[in-house]
C-alpha cells in the first residue's frame, strides 16, 4: 500500500550542510520508500500500525494546515490505545487507498472546525480496538484470559504472574487476530494523554527549515510552470503572443488551459514567471467588465429592501411587534470580500500519462483533489491518485481544488513529465473563492422599559453554496448564509430568545466566486448581530452584558459571563480604555468575547487584550485551544481592520500585501484563552472566536468615541475626534 | 556559472544574474527551507541573513551578493544542535502551519544577536514579518524566553 509519513519527530537530525549538490538534499521525500516497510509490518486496524521497536505509526485522514489537528487526533487514538506518547508518530493514508478499502478512513475533508469534533469517535474505536488486540495475543501467547491482562504506556501486564510484554513484541501476533466487534471508549474524566496539553508532532521540521510543503516538492525531470488566468474571473482568453516568450532562456512549452488562461512551463518557476510576464495575452470579459465594488454594493442594497426573501428564523410576529413598540431602532451594517491569503501561494505537482496521473500538493480535502485530477485527466479515479504534502495555511481555500485541475491540465501537455504549477501571488491574490460580502439591515422595537419586543434582520448578499455548491441549496435557500443565526442544531444556533423575530436573505450574487474562509459566515454576522445588540443597549439605557443576558439562553450566557468575569468587566479599567463584548455560537462551540481599546485623539486604535472563553465541549489539548483562539484573533481582526477586496472593471483591484494588508505583531494584542468546557458534547475551536474579535473590537471603539463603525474595514472609517 | 557562499561553502550556480537570490537558493542550490510567499518584500517567508544582516531573498538579485556570507535556515542548527531560537520555538510550541516560521526565525535569530535582550519595542520594530496562522503571542514569548535562556 501506500502511505506517506511524517519525519519521525524523535531522533530527528538536522541534516547537515544541506547546501551544496542540488535536489536531493533538505528534502523529506513521503510514501517513496516507506512502501516496503508499511507492507513489511502489518497494521492493526486502518489507524494503527505498531512496529517491532515499539513504534506507533497512527494514521491521519484530515489535513494538517496548522491548526493541530493531527496532534490532537494522535492524542486520542494514543489514549484509547494506551501507548507510549513519546513512541508516536504519524502518517497520511492517501485518498486513492482510502476509495480502494471502501472508505475505511472516512472523511478527509479538513474545514469547519470538523477535524475532531467529527472523527474523534470512529479514531478512538480504532485505537481501543488495537489495544483489545494487542491484549488478546499477549493473553494467548501467556495462555491466560484477556481479562486478567491491562494495558499502559504500550505494555501489557499480567498481574498475577508479574508476567509484561511491550506492544511492538504482540503486534504482528495481535494484526491477525480478529479484532473485538464492539470496544468501550474512556470516560474523558479518565483521560490520561487526550485533554492533556502535549506538544505539537511536527514542530522541528518547521523550525529546521525541513519541512517540505506543496511548494518545496521535487522529482527527477521534474519541470517548473506558472499561471495566468484571465483577471476577469469568468472572462475567457481570446488569444494570445508568446513569440519574444517562446524564445526565453530555460522555456520549455506556453499554451492555454480550459479556454481561461496562459501557462508557462519552463525549467524554474523564475524562468516560467519572467516568460509569462512577456506573453501578451487578450481576454474576453464581456459584460463583466462592467462589474465594480460600487455595482455590488449597490445590488445588496436593493436587496435590503426587496420584497422576495428566504425564511432563516422566525418567531411570532416580528413587524407587528415592531411597529407596536415605543421606540425603533434600524441601522444598516456591510462587510466587505475578503481573500484567505495563505502564506503559501496555491500551488500542486501533477504527473500524467496515458493511464496514470498522480498529484502531490496541500490540500484540505484529498478526495475533492482525487476526484478533480480524475476529471481533468480524464481518467477513471481508480487510475489517480493524490499525495497530500503539508499546507503553507488553508482558511478554506485548499478546500478548493482548481489549482490542482490546471496542474493536472499543464501535465497533459506534456506527458511522462511532472509538472509544478506554482501561482505567483499576484495570481493566488486575484483567483480566490473570496469570503462573501453581504449587507445587513437590523431593525428592532424596544418597548417602554427597554425590553427587546421585536427584531428583524434582513441580510443581503452573496451566497457560497451558491457559487461553489449549487446543488447543496435548499429549495434555492443557502442555509449557511444563517450561521450564527440559525433557528436551532447544534452547529451554529441563535442564542437569543426573543419573542418576535424574523431573520431572512435576500440572495445576491455577483460573478466573483465566493468560498469558505475561516469562520465564514459566522464572521459578518456575529457584527451585525453583536454590534447591533449595543446599539440597542445603549437606546435602552441599559449595560450590554445585563442587555444580552435578558434574551441568552443559558449555554450562550454562561460563556459571555466566564468571559466578562475573567476580563474584569464592569470594573474600572486604566484612563482611556473600554470593553467591548460579544458572543456567539459557531462549529458547534460557544464562544465570548471581552476586547479592551482605547483610542487615542488622532483616531488611532490600539487594541491592548482581547479575553475569550470558549464551550468546546470536550477539550482535546488545551495549549492547541490557546493557540488558535489568539491565532484566530489575528485572522479576525487582520479583517476587521484593513481586510477588503475592492472590483473594478470586473476584476479584484488587489494583488499583494501591500495592497491587501494583514496584521503584524506590533498590533497584535495580549490574548487570554479561558476555557469553560461542560463534557457534554463536542465543538470545533479553528474558527469560532474569530467572529467574536471583530464586534468585541467595534462595540469597545463606539464606548471610546462615540463612534459606530457599520462598515468594514475599519482603515475606511475615520476615529479621530469630532471626524 | 557563478560562485555564492552560502551556509560557509563556496557553491556554484547558473541562473540569469537578476533571477532573485530566493529562487537561486530554492531551484538551484535546494533550499527549501527558505519560502516564496510574495515576491515584494513584504512578508518576510524568505528572509536569509547577509553578512549577518536578515534580508528579504525575493528581492535580492543574486548577482548583486558577491562574496558576502549567506546564511539559510538549513545551517542555523550548527552541527545538529538547534541555536537559542529554534530550542525556544520548539520550547514554546510556535509554529502552526510553519510556511513563515522560517523567515520569522531568522529575523528571530539576527535580532537576538543584535540585541541579546530586546524588549517589546524592538520585537515590534525587527519582526516584520507575516504571520496568516496568528503565532505572533507565542513568537514574542519565545523571542523573550531566548533571550533569558
């Protein structure tokens, strides 16, 4: 079989003078090699493979893109295992192998917070099956019963005759076993390895320089090609001159993929990129080029207004109650397209021929890569295959696999060949699936004494399943275009009870193609709803907090309060510094937000100490928690501060860092994580505090200034006094 | 051909003389560790040191280094032992994803040895760098807890 692995993370060496003599130095080549020695010892189960030497080889189906998903994983296939931690390490089965045993690893899709919440019961039946097996063959091999045999730190003991075996001693004895037909899981209260807060598994590489990503991927003959599609997403290519290209040095081959774009194949990407720079291409974008930020904007706004909605919400009678109340309240908020921006531009390495085509690149779904190189290729999936490498970020656009399609078509053009398409991020910039942008109008009836009696929130805006899923619409409804928002489940559920509610979606969709990107929907929701709840606390006379937790329901509450409390909320804070609050309900996790702020006279933000409390459920490893809330936080508020993609002739106006920019560590706030876990079910923790940085920040601004921002960015508003 | 010195060798290389010094140490020389992330100096995935100095390798033309000493992030573990830097990032658990954790060690490592204790201030000035995953809490601590160590 195949399997791709990690470098062994213990017994690491750097390698030494990586310097001289070309490709084959500083790489870690995966699944080449490994092949023999995977057939050599026989596995488990599909998630556990135990050598001689002890060693565990756990097996991983989702993408690790940074957010510790496969440590957390290994964690608890290790516990229900009761294996030796610093024994364990870890490997990608690949998606092809994963079609050929029906499946066997589920899932490999890597996006909404799902890594874990979502596999951590198949993962850990895997690893208490293995641990059943291993005892039974030492039970066998000491002709005692497994029931007087247990298990720990990957030995096996025999009380009563003192007798201990290690696993890797069992382990081919025990993978011929029949395995148990049902296992008991621990009760997390008993966790040993699981909840505890271990280290990563693949930190060296990543200070070594050794890791080898998507990018850094070679082979012998291996060709370098890059990429222009039409900047006019949906536009197509009329024709283009590659005559001065043609003849530049290290050139191999220039021609057109899917009727939309130039590739240059060439033997290094910098010859590719300066041949590409000097082919002229003519583009054919029809009306498109018509299409500009301020055309978008003004199609939301129509649809504020329009009379044909989808249903997302609704309680009672939200209108009547309204126009019955002693006081209303409307604003209108917007939030702008944003672009994922992975540090590695996309990129993939594809090889074709006649009846094989292969791809290693990062991906956070391997099947969706298999299943697109299979089309492409236009060869049956059982005759494709992908190698997952690791992925310079994700954010939801690796979850997209239309890098890997026009990798794929480049091998076409030259088969026998393996091709790497590396985007210029120029290219990766303007060739998104971008955070959607949607407006919102919030209108409300306070009565006399400033009770909420009545809400409405009309969003406009473009729905994702829309432009990349059609098919999963409801009856033309984009149910995801509700999260934060949604009427119940355990997903993303509304945590306000309020009596008369109407919360409904005026589809608008423009050309650019919208995608999933971190938190996705919940983000601009959680600011109309959490910003607005403000508004209506201060036209009540009311604290936010005392405010919110009239309509909170008790899961919601209780983790605005842990939040609150740990901040200090309510007490003095230093001169010129505010909190700001919000709270929401994402990936299945409840999640607050405490923001302290202060502006300055001269309008500038400083944002001192974001505090957030998260209800994962059940907490898997609670330093990863800490580390992507505040990571989080920095993707939240690196929006919420400069993030906007602007049209203009049809095409996204920014192409790099300097015009789309991002957070560095001179803004980054202290970040305190608390985590209030109640043990009763389990939620994601990659995206749900995300949403809760933007309006924490926005309500802690209007408290400094006065000001209401209702439009992001914030870099457009003006904070300065009297502005 | 053309001569560079890199990581304490002498190595030879072939490229157009503008090609970026980051795609010379990437395509001809193998040194991956060192990252494209945007081709502007910006980001900072691809910082190398120069005579000591962190750069930006993506906006270098290799024809203008000469004999100057380049040191990449394969050769910062001098003989196999990971320097103050990198034992701090693994202390502290910095990296997620890693595709800019590179270039943040570097700038990392030349800022330690330029200011053994920096403060927050200097941090804020020397580390420029892009961070999409968010480590910066913990590249801070780590920066604090090399320089106590």
């Amino acid at each position: 079989m195949t399997i791709q692995t990690s470098l062994g993370r213990r017994g690491f060496l750097v390698s030494g003078a990586a310097v001289a003599g070309g490709f084959s130095l500083g790489f870690h080549l995966p699944f080449e090699g490994n092949e023999a020695q995977a057939q050599a010892v026989k596995e488990l189960n599909a998630w556990v493979v135990i050598h001689p030497d002890d060693k565990v080889v756990i097996r991983i189906a989702r993408s690790e893109m940074g957010q510790g998903t496969l440590t957390g994983l290994c964690q608890l296939v290790a516990e229900e295992l009761d294996c030796d931690w610093s024994k364990v390490t870890w490997e990608y089965p690949t998606p092809g192998e994963n079609l050929k045993r029906n499946r066997v690893w589920r899932n490999f899709s890597t996006g909404g917070s799902r890594g874990i919440r979502e596999s951590q019961q198949y993962v850990r039946e895997g690893g208490a099956t293995a641990r059943e097996m291993l005892i039974a063959a030492a039970a066998k091999q000491w002709n005692v019963p497994a029931a007087e045999c247990s298990a720990a730190n990957s030995i096996i003991t025999h009380k009563a005759s003192g007798k201990t075996v290690t696993y890797g001693a069992v382990a081919a004895a025990a993978s011929a076993l029949e395995p148990p037909k049902e296992v008991k899981l621990k009760d997390p209260k008993d966790w040993k390895i699981a909840g505890k807060p271990l280290k990563r598994l693949d930190t060296v590489e990543k200070v070594t320089g050794q890791q080898m990503y998507g990018m850094d991927y070679t082979m012998p003959g291996l060709l370098n090609a890059t990429v222009r599609a039409c900047p006019v997403i949906g536009g197509k290519l009329k024709d283009f001159d590659a005559g001065k290209a043609e003849k530049m040095p290290g050139v191999k081959k220039i021609f057109a993929i899917d009727g939309n774009a130039v590739v240059v194949v060439a033997d290094t990407y910098w010859q590719a990129k300066t041949a590409l720079d000097a082919v002229v291409t003519n583009w054919d974008i029809g009306d498109l080029g018509k299409v500009s930020t301020a055309t978008i904007n003004a199609m939301l706004k129509e649809g504020l207004d329009a009379k044909e909605a989808f249903v997302g919400n609704k309680a009672g009678d939200a209108q009547k109650a309204i126009e019955g109340a002693a006081k209303k309240v409307e604003a209108v908020y917007s939030f702008p397209y944003q672009h994922h921006v992975t540090m590695e531009p996309m990129n993939a390495t594809a090889r074709y021929t006649a009846d094989k085509c292969e791809v290693w690149c990062g991906t956070q779904n391997g099947e969706a890569a298999l299943a697109a190189a299979s089309e492409a290729a236009g060869l049956p999936v059982s005759q494709c295959e992908v190698y997952k490498l690791m992925l310079g970020g994700g954010f939801g656009r690796r979850g997209r696999s239309d890098y890997v399609r026009q990798a794929v078509l480049a091998a076409k053009q030259m088969p026998g060949t393996p091709i790497k398409l590396i985007w210029s991020r120029e290219e990766d910039m303007t060739h998104c699936q971008y955070h959607p942008t949607t407006m919102a109008k919030l209108t409300a009836g306070l009565d006399a004494q400033g009770n909420l009696v009545g809400l409405q929130i009309r969003l406009s805006g473009q729905s994702i399943l829309a432009s990349l899923l059609p098919q999963n619409l409801v009856n033309g409804m984009d149910p995801i275009a509700f999260q934060g928002l949604m009427q119940s489940g355990v997903e993303a559920a509304y945590g306000y009870d309020i009596p008369n509610l109407m919360i409904d979606h005026a589809m608008r969709n423009p050309h650019i193609t919208a995608g999933f990107w971190r938190g996705v929907n919940v983000n601009q929701n959680a600011v109309y709803m959490e910003c607005f709840m403000d508004e209506l606390a201060a036209a009540a006379g009311q604290d936010p907090l005392a405010f919110r937790l009239k309509y909170l329901k008790p899961k919601w509450a209780a983790v605005l309060k842990a939040a609150c409390d740990k901040a200090g909320y309510g007490k003095p804070l230093p001169e010129g510094r505010f909190h700001g609050i919000s709270q929401v309900m994402g990936y299945g996790s409840y999640v607050a937000g405490v923001a302290e702020v202060s502006v300055s006279k001269d309008g500038q933000l400083k944002i001192h100490k974001i505090t957030a409390a998260t209800n994962p459920g059940h907490v898997v490893n609670p330093a990863q928690i800490d580390r992507q809330v505040a990571g989080s936080f920095v993707y939240g508020l690196s929006a919420a501060l400069y993030g906007e993609i602007t049209v203009k002739d049809g095409a996204v106006e920014q192409t790099n860092f300097d015009s789309y920019n991002v957070m560095r560590i001179d803004e980054m706030p202290d970040v305190e994580t608390v985590l209030v876990p109640t043990h009763d079910f389990w939620g994601g923790v990659g995206e749900p505090t995300i949403a809760v940085a933007a309006p924490a920040v926005l309500n802690a601004i209007a408290k400094a200034t006065g000001k209401r921002v209702r439009n992001l960015p914030l870099m457009n508003n003006d904070l300065k006094k009297g502005a | 051909m053309a001569v560079l010195n890199v990581n304490g060798k002498a190595v030879d290389y072939t490229a157009d003389p503008n090609t970026p010094l980051l795609w010379v140490l990437r395509e001809q020389l193998g040194l991956t560790g060192t990252k494209y992330g945007c081709g502007i100096a910006q980001c900072g995935s691809c910082t190398v040191h120069i005579d000591g100095a962190p750069v930006r390798s993506c906006s270098v033309p290799v024809n203008s280094v000469g004999d100057k000493k380049i040191l990449t992030i394969e050769a910062l573990a001098a003989n196999g032992v990971l320097n103050k830097i990198q034992k701090a990032w693994v202390e502290l658990d910095v990296p997620q994803c890693g595709y800019c954790q590179s270039g943040m060690v570097m700038a990392a490592t030349a800022l330690l040895a330029a200011k053994p204790n920096p403060t927050d201030a200097d941090i804020d000035e020397a580390m420029t760098n892009i961070c999409r995953c968010g480590t910066y809490q913990q590249v801070r601590a780590a920066i604090h807890a090399a320089a106590k160590a």
